[in-house]
C-alpha cells in the first residue's frame, strides 16, 4: 500500500493530500530511508514522521484499503512520540529521521 494513502486510512493524518505533502517535503521515513508518497509499505515497517516540533514513531501492524475508526487505530502501533526544540540545530534534527 502506498505510504500516502496508509496516513489517510489509519488516520494518523487525516487528508491524503496533506499526507502527500509531508512525504515529498522528507519528513517521512521508513525504516530509516527517507520516503515519498509512493513508497509501498509492508507489515512490520517503521515509520518516522516529523510533525513541526514533534517526531512519532510507529510500527505498521495491518493494511486495508479501507478502515472504520475503530480499525484505524488497529492499523499501527505507537513506538515513541518526541518532541523537539527549534533551534539553529536543524541539520541536526533532520540528520536524526
């Protein structure tokens, strides 16, 4: 399943054209390599998004092309959720996802 799309259905981003841009801007990765929102995504990938002064990691449990509110949560499961500081350190930041 595509990455933009798995944002939309799981809910963790609520319009796939908001989860386009994010991928495409770099500030999604999985399992460690930076992803567009093209990437296909498998059961068991990690994924990094930097959400402006927060990064949540999360593991992706299941993929369905549809999913009730209820299901959606079932979709992935939480690793850690961190905030970050703006600072002139940016480079920094984004050398970490």
């Amino acid at each position: 399943m595509r990455l933009d799309k798995y944002l939309k259905v799981s809910r963790i981003i609520k319009r796939r054209t908001l989860a386009k841009e994010v991928s495409d801007e770099g500030r999604v990765t999985i399992n460690g390599s930076t992803a567009k929102a093209g990437t296909l995504l498998n059961v068991g990938d990690i994924v990094k998004i930097r959400f402006g002064n927060k990064i949540v990691t999360f593991e992706v449990l299941m993929l369905g092309a549809h999913a009730k509110k209820e299901e959606a949560e079932r979709m992935y499961k939480i690793i850690s959720e961190e905030r970050i500081e703006k600072n002139e350190n940016q480079d920094e930041i984004d050398e970490f996802l």
